[in-house]
C-alpha cells in the first residue's frame, strides 16, 4: 500500500468523511513511526553519550576523526546513486522485476563509486589520525574497521530503498530499533575496555546485522535475479556526473568542522569538544528519519500538484517550528544541554549555540535537499559551489580557525547560500512540475 495514497475510491456523499479518515490515518502512521523512532534515537543518543562520558578526550578525537572520515567516504560513494534511486523508485516500486533491475544496477554502481572513493580518501583519514597522535598500528586497526563497516553501508544505503519506497514502515522500525539496541548492549558489555577501536567496531557489527535483515527483507519484495537495467544505469550516471563536482564540496563542507580543527588547532582536545558537540545534534535525527522513510517516499510518489503543495509545506513548517524550539532551550537552557556530556564539555557554552545553530541550518537545508532530490529538481545545484566560496573568502580575514568558536562560527556563516539556494531550487521544480501536468 501506498503511505499517503488513496485508501479506497471516494462515494458520492461521503467525500467528507473519507478526508478525514484518510487524515487521521496518515497521523496516526505518523505519530506510530515518529514514537518508535524517538526511542531508537533514544537508545541511540545513550549510545553517544555513553562513548563521550567514558573514553578520554584523545581517544574520543579519534573516534571523532574515523566515525567523520567513514561518513565522508560514505556520502562520497553516493553521488547521484540515492537521487536516482529515488525518483526512478517512485515511478517503478510496485513492479518486482522492474524494481530489481533498479536496485540490482544501483549496487553496482555504488560499490564501484566506493572503491574508488576509498582508495582517495583513505590516505586523508590515515594522516588525520597520526598528526593527532594515533600511533601508526593503531591508526591501521582503526582504518581496517572502518573499511569493514562501510562495505556493508554502501549496501545498506541501496537496500534501505526498498522498505521505504514500499512504505513498509514496520520493517524500517525494527530494524533501526534493533541496531540501536544491539549497538548499546554491546557497548555497555564492553564499558570497561572501551576505547576508539572498540567503539567503531561495534558499529561496523551492528551494520553487518541490519545489512543481513535488509537483504532478507528485500529478497521477498524484489527479484535480485533481474538483470541490470541499462537505461537505469544511463539515468543514475547521468545524475552522478552532473552532481559529481556539487557532492564532493556539500561532502567536505559537512565534515569541515573536524577538517579545519585537525589542521589549525594545537591540541587534539578540540576535535573531542567538536564531536562531543556533534552528538547533541542527534536531537534531529527522529526528524531526519521521519523525513527520509516516510515524507521524502511519498513525496516522491506523489504525482498530484496540490497534494505535492500541502505535503511541501507541512514536512518544511514541522521542521522549521521544532528548529526555532530547539534553538531556543539551547539559549536558555545550557547548562542542562552541556550536562548529559559530562564536566569535560561542561564549559562550551557559547559553542553550543553555535552548533545547535548549524545543525539546524544543517536540518532545514538537509529537508530542501530531500525534497528536491525525490523529484530531481536538482538543476542550479553547481551554484552551491561559487555561492560557499565565495562567502568563505569574505568569512576568512575574520575567523580565528585555531579555537572551536571560531572554526562553528565559520560553519555555520558558510551553509547560508546552500539554505537559499535550496528554497530556490524548490521554487523553480514547482513550477517545472505545474507546467508538466498542465
């Protein structure tokens, strides 16, 4: 069944009551999934803070620099793959075969991507960790890990598609809330070992167990026997290639807070305070997957202007209001949000609302994004690229990059254009979508 589709075929007299059936039906979907995703984020958070109460700053920098570095390597094995799969999704879900040819050339492609990505980015993270003071063992220990993790993200971010894209709401929730389960378990097992190495290979263990439950799950729903479809291939390449360039700068600009720390500051504390503060962001993340599993599939699959219109506006006005409630408990409420990170970040008051800021700008610009991605309406997207420079050049004589202030400060001036050029990029996909269904 399709979330936010038609129930069932409107009797005249009843067109009334069928709204509002069809309203609570999609609240309470909505509410089921935003409840159960608040406690895997829940879990989840406990997870973070536990790794940030325990480890000691230096070793909490390298978790930073290699969760940072596997991330980065992940997003960059993405280009194009994950818009494609999703516009070309919404249109082809409902046919087992055809949608098997989808996802069976996506995993091709991103598996490619990533080798080639790896070999890239590898070195970056290996110099990272040694210039902080990861000896050269340990420093091979952590990159092993988080390669192995990340071959079954690369799966994963593919396979995660098919519950989606089907609104197979349930199986998405049992499998993060297992994840999040399994991966605090099995921290609070090894508590009194933990250290970097530990913590990053939990991870990597909990990835191999949702990869095995998503690839059970979507062995039922499509044909993995479908051969590869080239005119897929044509499109996803197509996208890849236009958005090649715009990903790899939106990719170094999202991890260019740990970047900057790691070359400017003196010591390795910083980049402990930047991921300690990073983890307070998590408080987006039931919105985030709100949006990904449930808003950014319908959208995609909506082809009604109107409906397109009000779902438009209600997914961004959610997101908005909970971003101004958000920012505002930081301001006044510091000392209760620094307290879950324990007296080592108990002084980062200021840098608080300095990252709570740029994840909210980082919020709203992720959800424009989402949205004009699940339609393809990513012509513009290049400008993103002049538009950050050259704010960064004007932003340059005035920052202090050896202090963490200085270094959120320039982050959070820096997302400014790639916000705008959202709204705008969202702008002109309505209208290109009103003239094609006119």
């Amino acid at each position: 069944m399709s979330f936010f589709g038609p129930i069932s075929a409107p009797v005249p007299g009843q067109s009334s009551n069928l709204s509002i059936r069809r309203a609570l039906h999609h609240a309470r979907v909505v509410g089921n999934f935003a409840l159960l995703q608040g406690l895997v984020q829940i879990v989840g958070f406990m997870s973070g803070i536990l790794i940030v109460r325990k480890l000691e700053q230096r070793e909490y920098a390298y978790f930073t620099i290699a969760n940072t570095m596997q991330g980065t390597i992940n997003l960059l094995a993405d280009i194009g793959i994950s818009v494609g799969l999703v516009s070309i999704g919404g249109r082809v879900w409902q046919d087992r075969h055809r949608f098997g040819q989808l996802i069976n050339t996506a995993l091709d492609l991103r598996r490619k991507l990533g080798v080639v990505v790896v070999i890239a980015v590898t070195p970056v993270m290996y110099f990272m960790l040694v210039k902080n003071g990861a000896s050269i063992s340990y420093t091979a220990l952590l990159i092993a890990v988080v390669l192995i993790g990340l071959g079954f993200q690369l799966s994963i971010g593919v396979l995660g598609a098919v519950p989606r894209l089907c609104a197979d709401i349930g199986r998405i929730q049992i499998i993060d809330i297992t994840g999040a389960i399994v991966r605090l378990a099995a921290l609070a097992a090894l508590l009194l070992v933990l250290n970097a190495g530990i913590a990053v290979a939990v991870a990597s263990v909990v990835s191999l167990l949702q990869y095995a439950m998503l690839r059970r799950y979507a062995v039922g729903v499509i044909d993995f026997n479908a051969p590869e479809n080239s005119e897929d291939r044509h499109s996803i390449i197509r996208l890849v290639k236009h958005l090649a360039a715009n990903s790899v700068f939106y990719c170094f600009q999202g991890q260019i807070t740990v970047f900057l720390i790691t070359f400017f500051a003196h010591r390795t504390a910083s980049i402990a305070e930047i991921g300690a503060l990073g983890r307070l962001a998590m408080i987006f993340s039931v919105f985030t997957n709100l949006l990904t599993n449930v808003f950014v599939p319908a959208f995609a699959r909506c082809q009604n202007e109107r409906k397109l219109r009000r779902l438009y506006a209600a997914i961004v006005g959610g997101i908005a209001i909970f971003s101004l409630v958000i920012i505002f408990c930081a301001w006044i409420f510091p000392d209760q949000f620094l307290f879950v990170l324990g007296n080592k970040y108990a002084h980062l008051h200021r840098e608080l609302l300095l990252m709570v800021g740029g994840a909210v700008f980082s919020a709203l610009t992720g959800t424009f994004w989402a949205l004009n991605a699940a339609k393809a309406w990513v012509t513009g997207a290049w400008l993103y690229i002049p538009l950050t420079i050259a704010t960064q050049i004007a932003l340059i004589p005035y920052t202090d990059f050896s202090t963490v202030t200085g270094v959120l400060t320039f982050n959070l001036l820096s997302a400014l254009p790639n916000l705008l050029l959202n709204i705008a990029m969202s702008f002109r996909g309505f209208r290109s979508f009103q003239a094609a269904v006119a």
